[in-house]
C-alpha cells in the first residue's frame, strides 16, 4: 500500500506537509502497536517481492520500513534483510552497515543480534580480511554459544585457516562444528526444531574416500521422514567430514531435502564405518538427537500476533506459547498454562531495616495472588489452511475474560482491577536446558480500550472464508497477467485481469455482509487490478476511496 500512497500524491500532485520520522527517532521514544503493525505489514510486502524476484522492489520497501518507522522493533528485520541481499550481490560495505545496526544492544531480539554478528564476520571473511574475521566470529562464539550462529562462526573460522595454509587451526575449529547445543562441549542431544542440523564425522578413511561425491549418511525421524545428507571433509586430508540440512515441524515427506518433525521426535543419524580400528567392516554408527523447544509465552493483541503490555478490565486476554516440542500429532494439539492476577502490596516504611552503611535497603516487590485459573490453549493452525489439513506449527493460543473483581465475574475468567498485574505461566518441561523451566509474561491491567486491536481473529463464518478465497483467486489470475504482460501477451493478460477483476467485484457485492478487514482488502486488491492494467483514472478514483474510508491503511 505504500506505493498505492506514493501514486495518489502523483496523481493528484498534493503537496503533504508531515513531520519527519528521523526527527521523532532522534527526540526517542517508542513505537506504537500500530506503527508496529504497518511495519510489519511493508517486511511481508517486501518478502512477497523478494520471492516474486523484484529485488530492487523488495529492498525499497524494506527501506520504507526505516524511513517511515525508525522506532519500530521491526527496522531490525528490515536492515538484516536488506544486509542479506547486498550481501549476496557482493555489496559488502553497504551489507556490512546494515549488520552492524541491527547487532545492538537496543535490540533485545537475540536470534536477530546474533544473526547479524555472524553476517559481519562473513562479510570480512568474503573480503578476505581474515584477521577482523577471526575477531567477529569468536565474539559470536563467546557471545551466542550453543546456537546455530555459535556453528557457523566456528567453520567460517575454519575457512579462514584454511584459505591462509593454517590447517592445524583450520582443524581444530571445524572439530567444533556440530549439532552445537551444550556451550560447555558443543556437542548436541537436542535439537530446536526448525534449526539446522549439523552432522560431522571424524573418520580418517572415509574422509580418504569422500572425492569429490563426499560421504552419504542416512538421517531418519521417529514420525517417518527419510533423508540423506551428504558430507565433505573439511580440507584436503582432514579426517573430519560436515553436512547440514534444515528441519521444520511437518508431516514427513521422506527425500525431499528437509528433515520434517513433530515434537516427540528422536532424529537418528546412521554412517558407515567401512572398516574399524580392529578391522571389522561397514560397521553402522548412530548418533540420536532429541527434538525440542526453547518455549516463548507472550499475551498478545487480538489477532494473536503481537505482544502487548497491557490487558483492558471487562475484556479478553488473549494468550500465546510458541512451543515446538508440544507438536506431537498432526491434529491441533493443546496445553495448558496458569493465568494468575497479582497485587503489589504496599510496604510499610518501617519494615525497611537500616544496613550497616547506614542507608536503608530498598525492600522488594511483594505481590498478593488475587486470582489463578488454569487454561487450555490450542494449537493454532496457519491461517488460510484447509480444515482438515495437518496442523504442525507449535504456536498455542486461548483467550481468557478479565473480570472487575466487584462485580459477578464471567463463567472462566479471572478476577482483578485496575493497576493489577495478569501473569501467564507456562511449564516447558522439554528444552534446550537441562531441566524444566518455568516461561513467564506479564501485562498490566489497564481500563479502556485497545481497539481495534482487540478483535480476535478465532472465529471465522463460512461466508468469510468464501470471501478470503475468491480475493485470493483473484490475486492469483492478477500474477499471471502480470506474467503475461511481462512476456508482451496483452492480450491473454487483459482476460486474466478482468477475470481477476470480475472474481473481486463479487466480492464487492456483498459490501454489507463484509468486515472491516475484508472491505479493505477488498478496496486494495481492485487498486491493484486497475494499476496491473494501467488503468490509472480508476486507480486514482480507487485509491481516493481506499483512503477516505481507512485512513490507517498503510
């Protein structure tokens, strides 16, 4: 929608006088829930250009993420995306500074910091500055040990080595190139689901026999899937051979070159020893792993898609667990969580006990449990997904009522008022650590009203989801005119575009029976249309219209 912004201003030559973002960035201050929002909206039109191959497309509206929103968490992801691809195109200053900004301390995303640390090492690495290489990746080693950033440094640190004759220290850090885990070994039992995996093999013979086919190994899950991964040494005459292949929570589709899991799964690994120590032959060796996940608890908007501080009294919190390891079948599996409202208790100024210093020691929080309730949540399937399809994404969710705690409460929900805390509580029994844990997140109970974000999405009509398919029809037969227009078939690219059209004007039909959302996506998609088809009076007049009526639309 921001270029359908940039068209208007063309079309109607409107001068706007605004306030500039980099002066709200510099006078600090934080970014809205709804600025978040637009954020992330203009990373996933970028990610569709991206995949469409409109790079240049995609890096200009990742730039629109900074330029509009330069508070908003979410210029992080947009500057590693942008570093990413001016890293593939062999841009390495103008990578390298993307890097750098996203790997701060301001950004408390630690997958993010440590991604981009990594990608700086890789950049000097790429420009064959081996030394400040070395220097970046050991500070990802040190920084983010037991994470597939901690893997990646460690062979990128072997190449460097290598490139510069070192071998024996090439060696020695490829020997630390694994399913890293444990920081203490770096030698893996677990495995987070949707992570690399790592396989290396130490063996002198096979290394000899590796050329330049490499070894195979068999990868294979409890829940069915078949892999083989394939693995190199390290250097010429190095004993240590590595292979990788990514893994995702799915249904096992064996041979595919991805290692499909669900959360009960022991990942077993199986090579060949052609011939031991004491001279036995094609002996197997297995190495099991168990897969798992590092549990995230947030109480979200009512979407159930971003985090919010604050819960409002009289109406539903809506709660979100992102637990891997809790995938166990393909159904919508459930867990439970503990939701408990808390009180801060006030003190008493005499209960304070003068140290020896002379200075009183300030007394911690105390907080009194008002009210607890355990609550079910239930695997939330990928939005869009047939009703019967397999359901593997890990991400849980529930809503539970807060109630004034005066009045009668509602069947199910939790008591508090305002100015209490509401605190959901998660057991993650199965994680990277060595025993459970106990996930926390809290929001504060405020009075008022979040809207519109307050309006969840668990419920969709039949008439809704036939809505939702037809725009999605119609987007589809726009891409394949826009294909056709690319190739100078105008003529099979203006049926697709009035088919497309046709598919969406059904749509409009039904204005009453819309929500908001829909009406809106609705508005868009025929700007698209009309753009597609360079029909720019319509596209202006739809664009005009898109704006009076939802003036938030980013």
């Amino acid at each position: 929608m921001i270029f359908l912004k940039y068209f208007l201003i063309a079309v109607t030559s409107a001068l706007l006088l605004t306030i500039s973002p980099l002066a709200l960035a510099q006078a600090g201050g934080a970014s809205s829930l709804v600025d978040d929002k637009k954020a992330k909206a203009l990373i996933e039109a970028g990610d569709a250009r991206f995949e469409a191959g409109e790079l240049t497309a995609a890096i200009d509206l990742y730039k629109s993420v900074i330029d509009r929103y330069p508070v908003s968490r979410w210029r992080f992801l947009a500057r590693l995306k942008m570093g990413k691809q001016f890293l593939s195109e062999k841009k390495f200053d103008l990578a390298l500074d993307q890097f750098r900004r996203v790997a701060v301390e301001e950004n408390k995303d630690a997958d993010q910091v440590g991604d981009a640390s990594l990608q700086v090492g890789i950049c000097f690495y790429e420009t064959g500055k081996f030394e400040e290489a070395f220097g970046e990746l050991r500070k990802v080693v040190k920084l983010h040990p037991g994470t597939p950033y901690s893997n990646d440094a460690y062979y990128y640190i072997g190449q460097g080595h290598f490139k510069l004759g070192r071998f024996g220290n090439a060696i020695e850090a490829f020997k630390n190139v694994g399913t890293s885990i444990d920081p203490s070994t770096q030698e893996a039992q677990k495995l987070d689901a949707g992570k690399r995996l790592y396989i290396k093999i130490d063996d002198k013979d096979l290394s000899a026999q590796a050329g330049d086919v490499g070894i195979t190994a068999a990868v294979q899950t409890d829940s069915g899937d078949k892999e083989t991964i394939t693995c190199f040494p390290v250097t010429t005459g190095a004993s240590i051979l590595i292979g990788s292949l990514r893994t995702q929570l799915g249904e096992a589709a064996p041979n595919d070159g991805v290692v499909q899991v669900i959360g009960s799964d022991k990942i077993k690994v199986t090579s060949i020893d052609k011939q031991t120590a004491d001279a036995q032959l094609n002996v197997p060796r297995v190495k099991e792993i168990q897969v798992v996940g590092n549990a995230r608890v947030k109480v979200v908007d009512g979407a159930f898609a971003e985090p919010v501080g604050a819960v409002v009294l009289d109406k539903p919190a809506f709660l979100h667990v992102q637990d891997s390891d809790r995938d166990r079948s393909a159904k919508s599996d459930q867990i439970e969580v503990i939701i408990r409202t808390k009180r801060l208790i006030d003190e008493a100024a005499e209960g304070a006990q003068p140290a020896e210093s002379g200075l009183v020691e300030k007394p911690e929080l105390v907080f009194k449990v008002i009210d607890e309730k355990k609550v079910q949540l239930v695997e939330h399937p990928v939005e869009g997904a047939a009703a019967n399809s397999p359901n593997h994404t890990g991400v849980f969710v529930g809503v539970i009522p807060v109630s004034r705690q005066a009045v009668t409460p509602q069947p199910g929900s939790v008591m508090a008022e305002v100015g209490d805390i509401l605190e959901i509580e998660y057991a993650d029994e199965v994680s990277l650590e060595d025993k459970p844990a106990l996930r926390k997140a809290t929001a504060k109970v405020i009075e008022g009203n979040l809207n519109p974000l307050q309006v969840a999405n668990a419920q969709i009509s039949d008439e809704d989801l036939k809505f939702k398919t037809a725009l999605k029809t119609s987007d589809a037969l726009k891409n394949i005119g826009n294909i056709y227009k690319d190739l100078g078939l105008s003529k099979q690219a203006t049926e697709k575009y009035q088919q497309a059209l046709a598919e969406t004007e059904q749509v409009a039909k039904s204005y009453g029976a819309l929500n908001r959302r829909l009406l809106e996506q609705t508005y868009v998609q025929m700007w698209k249309i009309y753009y597609a088809m360079d029909d720019l009076g319509r596209a202006a007049q739809m664009c005009l219209e898109l704006q009076s009526r939802f003036p938030e639309s980013p």
